[in-house]
C-alpha cells in the first residue's frame, strides 16, 4: 500500500496517476474530502492536525507521500506544519512506513546563486522559516533512524488542472484568457519552473528506488531556462494570443499588499523575482539519465488543450 496525505491537490492527483500506471494499483488517497483518481483507489478521511487520525491513515502503508498544502497564509503556516509533519513523522515511525516529503525553496536564500541540495537554509521571512523548521525536523528523525525518509524538493511549478502557483494565475491564465499577464518586478531574470506532471513523476520514482532514501533530492524542470519575457511569448504564441504583460514594481506590489492579504502574505517571497532563479538538478538526473523533462513548448501545450477541451 503506498498512501497520499494531502491527495486533493494537483500534485497529490498526478502522483495517484503515475502510481497507478507504473508502480502500484494499492493506493490510498487522504485528505479532508478524498475523491477517487483511479478506480482501484482507496479513500480515507482524515486531518492531519491530529495524531490519531494521521497515524489511521497511514496504517499498513509502506510509503507515504505528504503532499499536503496550506493556503498561502502566514499564520496558518506558522502554527500548522510543524504539528503536520510532526504527527506525520510520529505515524510513520509507528507504522513503520517510508515517509517522501514534497518540499519546496522558500528556506532558501532568494539570491541569483545556483540552489542544489547543499545550499544552506537562509529564510527571508516567516513562511521561509517554517519551512526550513520542518525540513530540519525530517532530517533529524533520519539521522536518528527514527524514520526512513527522503525530501523530494521543487521550484515554483506550471501545469494544467489545478495547479496553484504565481506563474499560472499571474502569467498562463491571464494569456490563455486573451488578458495581459502580470510579471513580479522584473521580466529578464532567468526562471526555474517545473511541470506538475514532471514534479509527481519524478517523486514516485524516487520514493520506489530503495537507495534514494534518507537524503535530499531536487526534483527536476526544464533546464533551458527562460525569462518572463521569453515564457509570456513562447506561451502567447501557443495560445494564440497576445504576448502582452505589465510588470509589477516593488511599491505597487506594497500598495496592492495594504487591500490584499494574498499579496501581503508573499511579500516575503518577492525578493527571488528580482534576480535570476536558478535550481540544480544535476544529482537527480545523473542518478536517472532515462528520465525527460518535459519542455517548456510541451508543456505549455499540454495546458492550451486542456483549457480547449474545457470549453467545449
């Protein structure tokens, strides 16, 4: 039985998939309201707040993903992923179960600096630093071999269904709507991005290779980075729309902040919008040379048919 905590997501579905397909029909999805992806799935309920009922969830299971996320609210993240993974952690040394941890860089330092695995945490605000607590949490329940466990860790993603991310509701949306696109502070710093489909496959084939356990993995994107510039054209190009964008200064985005507590709750993250982002995973793909990313150009396509087939 391999499980999914936090299944309702983008990422938590396209793992359900890949599951599914290439490695294991016993898949139990979890989360406040699971829904079936594949017909052979299994459904619990659960909130992973609680201990009982996250270690319930996980019986029986000999890998866990926690795919889980939180709305972009600081306070919600301060007070609630450290009980998640906690209790998480808790229920798969209980149970006996490998836990996969899907992560993200906002522990990072938001500096042009090439990000691999060895890049040091240096969070800029408090989502950051809670980010960096749990990650450091996993980690020491690995050295004290109270679990077996790995962090699967990605940038900022892209991708069709649900995908929650600045660049799909800022630029892929707007464009594919005929709208202009909205661009954080600058359109000629370098992007890492990642498909979602790409994310979840490249995680379910780490988290089924027994010797990519008990270490840090990123996950791996395109690596012909572009700017925002280039990803609007290629992505208007493909829409068959206008490659039109604004770009959003630091103090209109101050402004917007003072009305909106979505933007004031990612002022922290602003900072890496101002430098190139640049995300290494050179360990990944020399460890699984077989695997392909999929291509901006691809992938964007991939989101231009789904959103055709949509309106029909």
């Amino acid at each position: 039985m391999q499980t999914i905590l936090g299944a309702s997501g983008q990422i938590g579905k396209e793992l359900a998939r890949t599951l599914n397909s290439d490695f294991d029909t016993e898949i139990r999805l979890v989360s406040r309201n699971p829904k079936k992806v594949n017909d052979t799935d299994h459904l619990q309920s659960a909130n992973l707040l609680d201990p009982a009922e996250t270690r319930q969830a996980v019986q029986e299971s000999e890998i866990v993903y926690l795919t889980a996320g939180l709305p972009l609210d600081t306070e919600m993240w301060v007070t609630q992923w450290p009980i998640i993974m906690k209790n998480v952690i808790d229920a798969c040394e209980a149970e006996n179960a490998k836990l996969v941890f899907f992560d993200n860089t906002y522990m990072y330092p938001q500096t042009a600096a090439p990000q691999t695995e060895d890049t040091p945490f240096q969070p800029n605000g408090p989502k950051g630093r809670v980010r960096a607590e749990i990650a450091d949490a996993l980690l020491d329940a690995i050295t004290r071999n109270r679990v077996t466990g790995m962090i699967c860790r990605a940038p900022e993603f892209y991708g069709p269904g649900k995908t929650q991310s600045i660049t799909n509701s800022s630029v892929i949306d707007p464009l594919a709507a005929g709208k202009a696109a909205r661009v954080f502070l600058s359109d000629d710093t370098l992007r890492s991005l990642i498909f979602t489909p790409d994310a979840s496959r490249s995680m379910v084939l780490l988290g089924n290779t027994p010797d990519a356990f008990d270490q840090t993995w990123h996950l791996p994107g395109d690596d012909n980075r572009l700017t925002y510039r280039e990803f609007i054209e290629l992505a208007a190009d493909i829409f068959g729309s206008k490659p039109s964008y604004r770009i959003l200064k630091r103090w209109q985005l101050r402004l917007a902040g003072l009305f909106s507590s979505t933007v004031r709750d990612a002022a922290e993250l602003l900072p890496r919008y101002g430098v190139d982002n640049i995300f290494v995973s050179d360990k990944f793909k020399s460890r699984f040379p077989a695997f392909e990313a999929t291509p901006f150009r691809k992938g964007l396509s991939v989101i231009r048919d789904e959103k055709a087939a949509d309106h029909r």
